[in-house]
C-alpha cells in the first residue's frame, strides 16, 4: 500500500520539464517490485537449486545480525528476492564541468538534491549523457547492482550481488540499510560515507562473530588497499584544484590533466601489486578517467574515516551512534562539515564543533 500511494505523490510533487524521467523511474521500479518472490516462499520449495538457497539463508543470517549487532532497521526489506535480466539493477550518471572535480547536483521531490541520477532506461540514458556532453560537461556512468529507497518500499535481494563473496553482500546490505537508519537531505558525501563507514564496521563485526578469520584477512587487506587508492584518488583531485585555477590556458591545463591520469594509472598499478589485487579499481582506471568519475569516489568515501571514528568513540554501541549522528545531521552543513573535519582528524572535539555527547569516549581514537 505504501507504493501504491508514493509513486503518484512523487509525480505530483515533480515539475512537468521532468515528468517523463520520474515516470520511466516509477516504471522501472514498480517493475522491480512485481517481479518480487518471497524468500521464505522459495526456501518452502524442493526444487530450488542448492546454490540460491544456500545464499538466501546467509541473507536471512545477515539480515537478522543487521537487527540484533548494528540497530539496523527492522522491516521487510530483503526478505524478496528479484532475477534481473542484468548484473546490474539500474545505471547511475554523475557529471562535472570540464576544469572542475565539483559534481554537478540534481534535486528531487521527498528526498533533496544529490550528485547523481539514476536510469533504468539505457536509451533515454544515454540520449541525456548526449545533451549533459553538449552542454560542456563530462560524464561517468556506474553500473549500480544496488540501491535503496530509503523505507518507502521494502527493498529486494537482487541477483546482481546475491553471488558476491559472504563479506562483500553483508557489506552491501549492512550499507543500503543505513540509508533507512539516517539520510539527510542535500548532502551525497555525508550519507554515503556514512553507510560506507557502517559496512565496513559493520562487516568486521560480522566476520568476527562468525569466525571467520579468513574473510575477516581478506577484508583487511581489501580496506588497506582500498583507502590507499582514495587517497590517490584524493591526491589527483587535488592536484587537479590546483591546475584549474592555475593562470595558463585551456590547452595546456588540458595537457596537465591528461598527465594526472597517466601517473595515476601507474600509481595505482603499484598499489594494487603491492596488496596482490587483480581486480578492485583495475578496471576503472584503465578505462576512461575524467572530472566526473574523479568526484564520484570522493562522494562515496571522503568521510567515512569520520564515521569510523564516531562508531569506536561510542564503543561499538550503534543505537547511540545513529541518535549523535542524527543531531549531527541537523545542524548547518558548515557546522556539520567542521565536527566532520575534526572527527577525520581526530582533533580534540570542542563544544562548538560538535552535538554535545556525554557518552563519548574519545579515548578510543
């Protein structure tokens, strides 16, 4: 009933210049959600193959830890499961001017302004990617297996991610989960890196309480070489800062660009040999790298090691955690971006940073 009444409210609530993007949206959803199985349904059932099932009760393990360790929420959602015809459920398009890392922004009814737009549609995808190109912007497009509706329906176990490795699905869900415990309007940084921050604690604990001490290496190395290559990627954009303000002009800051990205690509080659990683970011940076998918990684991670922080500081306690990020969230974003700096930092918290917390343990960090 809840979808049956939000889809409509959504159209009206947006203007009529977009009304056929919400739509092919709303389509594309609602699609998603009649073709939803129920998983105690399938599990009833003999026939089903030994694979899926195995993976189905690992995601009902996970859901339930997400309840009782993390104070996720406890709803209906991934207790479904949805075969797509792809290993992806819809496409994500993030822009950026040509001399700038600054993602462009769209806005939204219910939910505010965030540094991307998703289709479901690849045609009408790509025919705006053409217009955003004509425009003078640059384009990244990231497949997305994943996405949540922030509690307005109960989210799906998708095919495109049940058949990740144990520690990479109850990341994922431990993250889409947050984006129902806590989303603030206008700020994409802020809740992603909060989600990250979430999964990637969240899935420690999961691996200890289940012993499983080899994933539990596996994702250590994984972070220590995924922070290295966010800090690369941190580097470029920052080195790129400093090429668009620079006072030379378009072709040469255009040749300094493109430089970026070839020691980039190196850099990073000897990030992942140095972990023994054969795929991770691979792929990415062999591919295209420009402004847009540069500030993409920024807007998943930047602030996560704030999160991290805030997490241990409350001792493991995520209930408190979630009530200090949730008055976090309501201040000012200037005021809100100091205390996260400060938290990054692991700078003595002031008064005047910060949501005052008597049951902060700062010691922790």
């Amino acid at each position: 009933m809840r979808w049956i009444i939000s889809i409509p409210l959504l159209l009206l609530l947006c203007g009529c210049a977009d009304f056929g993007y919400y739509w092919h949206n709303a389509s594309g959803h609602l699609a998603i959600m009649k073709q939803r199985v129920d998983i105690e349904d399938m599990l009833a059932d003999d026939q089903l193959e030994l694979g899926l099932r195995e993976r189905l009760l690992l995601v009902q393990q996970i859901r339930q830890f997400s309840i009782d360790r993390l104070d996720l929420p406890a709803n209906d959602s991934y207790d479904s499961y949805v075969q797509l015809e792809h290993p992806y459920v819809i496409q994500n398009i993030f822009a950026a001017p040509e001399f700038s890392t600054r993602l462009y922004q769209w806005c939204y009814p219910l939910i505010g302004c965030a540094s991307y737009r998703g289709y479901h549609d690849e045609e009408r995808m790509l025919a705006y990617v053409d217009k955003l190109k004509a425009d003078g912007l640059e384009v990244h497009i990231g497949k997305v297996p994943a996405y949540s509706t922030l509690g307005w329906f109960d989210d799906p176990v998708l095919s495109s991610f049940i058949n990740w490795p144990d520690y990479r699905l109850a990341g994922l869900l431990f993250h889409e989960l947050t984006h129902q415990q806590i989303y603030i309007d206008d700020d994409t940084s802020f809740n992603e890196s909060l989600a990250s921050a979430v999964q990637q604690v969240g899935t420690e604990l999961w691996l200890k309480a289940n012993k499983r001490e080899a994933q539990l290496s596996e994702l250590s190395r994984w972070l220590r070489y995924r922070d290295e290559v966010i800090k690369l990627i941190e580097s470029i954009r920052t080195e790129l800062t400093v090429i668009y303000a620079g006072a030379v002009d378009d072709v040469v800051k255009r040749e300094q660009k493109s430089r970026v990205f070839d020691e980039a690509r190196l850099a990073h080659a000897d990030i992942a040999a140095k972990y023994g990683i054969q795929g991770g970011y691979t792929h990415w940076f062999a591919q295209e790298l420009n402004n847009a998918k540069i500030g993409s990684i920024a807007a998943y991670n930047s602030l996560a090691p704030a999160f991290v922080n805030m997490i241990h500081a409350h001792n493991l306690d995520f209930s408190a955690f979630y009530d200090y990020v949730d008055n976090l969230g309501s201040l000012a974003k200037i005021e809100r971006d100091r205390c996260l700096q400060a938290w990054t930092e692991k700078t003595q918290l002031k008064a005047n940073d910060c949501p005052p917390d008597e049951g902060l343990d700062t010691t922790a960090f």
